[in-house]
C-alpha cells in the first residue's frame, strides 16, 4: 500500500501541469443520486426488484446478441441462452426511471454498436432512462458512437495489478496511456477495480471516477475502506457486494 501511495503522489506531480479546461466535457451533466454506494452485479430480475428503493443505483452485465438482436442480461455470449432480456430486468422496477444504472456492455465494439444502441434506444424511450445510465466499455470507438448519441459513456480504463499488455512496462506508461484514451474519447466518468485507489484519483482529479469490488469481502475493515472511497470527492460511485448500503 506504500508503495502505491508513493506511486500515486510521483505521477499527480507528473500530470499536475495538465490543463483541465480541456476536460470539461468530460463532466458531462450527469445527475448522481444522493448515495455513491451502488450495487454489483444485479444479474437476477428478482434481485433487482428487491434491491428497487434500497440502493440508488444498480450495476448489471449486459450481451448483445446479433442473431436476436437483443441485449441479455449476463457477463459472456452464451448467457444469451438464459433468456433474460434487459427489457425484462428493467420491467421487474416499479419506477425504473427513479434508479439510476451502471450498465456494462461485456461485447459491445465498434462492428455491433449501432445495432446494439438502437435497443437501447428503444428501450431508455420505454423506461424514460437515458439520463440515468452510463454504458461502460473499453472500446473507445464503440463508445464514441454512444457518445454520438448523447448516452453518458464510461470507460474501463487499465489496471496496473493485472495488466497483460507486454508494451506497458512502468506506472507511467500506463498513465499515460489512460491519459491518451481521456483525451481522445473524453468520457463522462472512468472506472477501474478499487485498488487503483488512490492512483486514479489523484493523477486524473478532474475525472468522474467510478470503481468496482470496493473492496468485496464484507469485513468491518473494507467497510471502512469503502467509506474512504467514498468521502473522495472524485469518486462518483463505488460498487459494493455488501447486502445493504445501511452501514453507509
């Protein structure tokens, strides 16, 4: 953690000459809910009608399947199979447009997005939630053509304790690289898993920063943890697996 912490305060040194006022659009107008504390992975439509009300927002994985040109609940192409629409999910919420959705687009690129976004054109017009959702991905050009759509797009940006590009050697590089894809594609918020904590936040503070498994075992310790995430005023939402956000 040391180490990290060290990490963290060369490269907020290295970047802090960038100028923000390019960064504007990146903190395009979206209107968080009163709680950062969001619940992951909701893959269920049961789980999702009993967490309506008690969490602000509720993270899901989503496929598109070209052959029926739907969008499935599920984190590969053969949860397809199981049948569950994200038109159902979303139909399972009393109030879907009173929530507000982190919506990670497990196979969305640049062949399939537009067929892919005009689904969830339809059905943000169904449930009245185009303002109450990001579309994450890594793909920055499949992104882009959600961005021309005036959907909120996160990027998924890369984590230095897993990591498997070879041409990434060093922090620095890595930064950088994130740097070059905020630059390029300007999203309304990034997202990592939470040990890039405090890295991210303080080397791209301008950002909307989101993170995942905050941490995930519910111990009083990671509670605790998530609090400090929390209280981070670059941190928009933190995903837990914690049963209640009570404790928060």
């Amino acid at each position: 953690m040391k180490k990290i912490l060290f990490i963290s305060l060369i490269v907020s040194l290295l970047f802090s000459c960038s100028d923000d006022d390019s960064f504007t659009e990146s903190r395009k107008n979206f209107k968080y809910p009163e709680s950062k504390v969001w619940k992951h992975g909701v893959y269920s439509k049961w789980e999702a009608q009993e967490l309506e009300g008690l969490f602000d927002g509720l993270e899901v994985d989503v496929i598109y399947s070209p052959e029926k040109n739907d969008i499935y609940v599920g984190r590969v192409v053969a949860d397809t199979s199981k049948n569950l629409p994200l038109d159902e999910w979303l139909a399972m919420l009393k109030e879907p447009d009173k929530m507000a959705y982190w919506v990670d687009f497990k196979n969305l690129n640049a062949n399939n997005a537009e067929n892919a976004l005009s689904v969830f054109d339809n059905l943000v017009d169904k449930y009245n939630i185009k303002d109450k959702f990001f579309i994450e991905s890594r793909d920055i050009k499949a992104l882009k053509v959600a961005k021309s759509k005036d959907y909120h797009v996160m990027l998924w940006v890369e984590n230095l304790h897993y990591w498997k590009n070879p041409s990434l050697k060093d922090t620095i590089s890595v930064m950088n690289m994130i740097r070059s894809q905020i630059n390029d594609l300007q999203p309304s918020a990034i997202s990592c898993e939470y040990t890039m904590f405090p890295l991210l936040c303080d080397t791209f503070p301008e950002q909307n920063i989101h993170f995942w498994h905050t941490p995930k075992e519910y111990t009083p310790e990671n509670v605790e943890y998530t609090k400090k995430l929390c209280e981070n005023p670059s941190v928009k939402v933190v995903l837990v697996d914690y049963p209640t956000p009570d404790i928060f």
